[in-house]
C-alpha cells in the first residue's frame, strides 16, 4: 500500500542521515586518534601515557560502534544479483584467517565449491557471514575449531556455524540482535542486530543452538527458487 511505501521511504530518508552523520564523525575521530598517538611519543607527557592509552582504546570503541552504524543505516537491499554463496563463504574465511590464527582457532570447511546461486544483496551477505564467524572466533579466546557446513534442499539454502566457544545461556538467546546488547570489553553488540535486518530482508531465518561451555551452533537459511540454479 501506498501508506507503507511512505514508511520505507522515510526509514531510508533517516539512514541516509544516520549514515552522512557517522561518515563525518569517523574523519574527526581519526584525527583525534592521530594525535592521541603523537602525544603518547611525547616523553614530557609520558607520565600520563596511561590516560592517552585509555583515550586510544575509547576512540577506538567509538571509531567501531560508527563502523557498525554505517552498515545499519546503508539503505536496505540496493544491488540485487545472482552471486554463488558457497565462494562468498570461501571469500570469507579467507579474509578472516589472519584473526582465525590469531586466536588460535581453525577453520573447517565442510563444503564444496559447486556454485550454489542465491538472489541477493551480495556485500550485505558478505558482512553477516563476516559478523557470525568473527562471533564464532571470538567465542573461543583459547582456541579451537569453526565448522562451516553449505547445504541445500529444494526450497532452501542452510547455513550452519559451529564454534567450540563460551557459549551463551538460554535466557540471553531472545536479547541476541537488540542494540548494544554485547557481553565483550570491545564489543559493540550491533554485529547481530544488522545481521538480522540484512536475513530478514532477505526472507531468511537465522537461529541459535548453544550450550554454555560447549559451544555454539548459528544456523542460517534462505528460501530459493529453483530457477536460480
Ligand atoms: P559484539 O560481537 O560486538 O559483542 P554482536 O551483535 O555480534 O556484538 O554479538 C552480541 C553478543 O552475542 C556477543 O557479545 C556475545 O555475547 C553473543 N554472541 C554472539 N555470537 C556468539 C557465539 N558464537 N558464541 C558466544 N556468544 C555469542
Ligand atoms: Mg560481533
């Protein structure tokens, strides 16, 4: 209806906002954070080094928060086209390996490269798989494995992440996706929440299998039509 034609219009008109202002924030915030790091050099001031530090590592959490608005307020899906998701999902694992071995966390691809196709706002896929994997390492601070499973059935693609991680309770699986909900020192907790949004307007579904001290299962699908293959 023409009514809700005007509500999506306005919603992108105030993401379009939402993301000039955190555009324009992020160029100050650097050079503040240039400086901050100048200064941190500067031996008359090194007795209060720890202060800069402090500074540093707030810029930074401001600098990532912004980082997670942009992709929020980015207007819903732009570029549709036909992208092969088993390579997406290749693509980022690779892009995510240096941090994967940083903590000490392998990679188990347990797919093959067939060029599944999904319709979709490719890029936005791209940063929720980048979102559910990071969760996944950074689930795991001492270690350990991720399994990436790809499996299609007639109407569906299944995507599922497994981590040996941390876990998370029963009662704080419904506040997963709500803003600013993150239970890590640097963490934003805006991650999920885009996540969802870029799932759902893809008409997929994402849900959360976890057990605490476990690990955690992330299983995503999206409907196909079998003309896309
Ligand atoms: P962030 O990663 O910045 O904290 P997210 O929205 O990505 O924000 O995640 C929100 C919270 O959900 C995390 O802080 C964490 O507590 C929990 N979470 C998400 N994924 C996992 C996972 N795979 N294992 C354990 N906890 C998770
Ligand atoms: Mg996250």
């Amino acid at each position: 209806t023409e009514e809700a034609l005007m509500k999506t219009e306005k919603l992108s008109a105030v993401g379009q906002l939402a993301a000039s202002v955190a555009h324009e924030i992020r160029n100050p915030l650097t050079s503040v954070k240039g400086f901050i790091q100048l200064l941190k050099q500067d031996e008359f001031v090194s007795d209060k080094a720890p202060f800069l530090s402090i500074m540093l590592s707030e810029v930074d959490r401001m600098d990532s928060i912004i980082k997670d608005l942009l992709v929020l307020a980015k207007p819903q899906v732009e570029r549709l086209s036909s992208f092969s998701i088993d390579k997406l999902l290749s693509y980022v694992l690779q892009l995510l390996s240096t941090q994967a071995s940083l903590y000490n966390v392998y990679f188990i691809k347990e797919f093959s490269e067939e060029d599944l196709h999904l319709f979709g706002e490719e890029n936005q896929l791209k940063q929720v798989f980048i979102n559910l994997i990071k969760n996944a390492i950074e689930s795991m601070p001492n270690g350990g494995r991720v399994t990436i499973r790809l499996s299609k059935t007639d109407d569906e693609f299944i995507i599922m992440i497994q981590d040996e991680g941390v876990g998370i309770p029963q009662h704080k699986i419904k506040t997963l996706g709500e803003p600013f909900y993150t239970t890590k020192e640097e963490g934003t907790g805006l991650g999920l929440l885009s996540s969802f949004k870029i799932i759902e307007n893809h008409h997929g579904s994402i849900t959360f299998d976890s057990t605490v001290g476990i690990g955690t299962t992330v299983t995503v699908q999206f409907p196909h039509s079998k003309e896309e293959q």
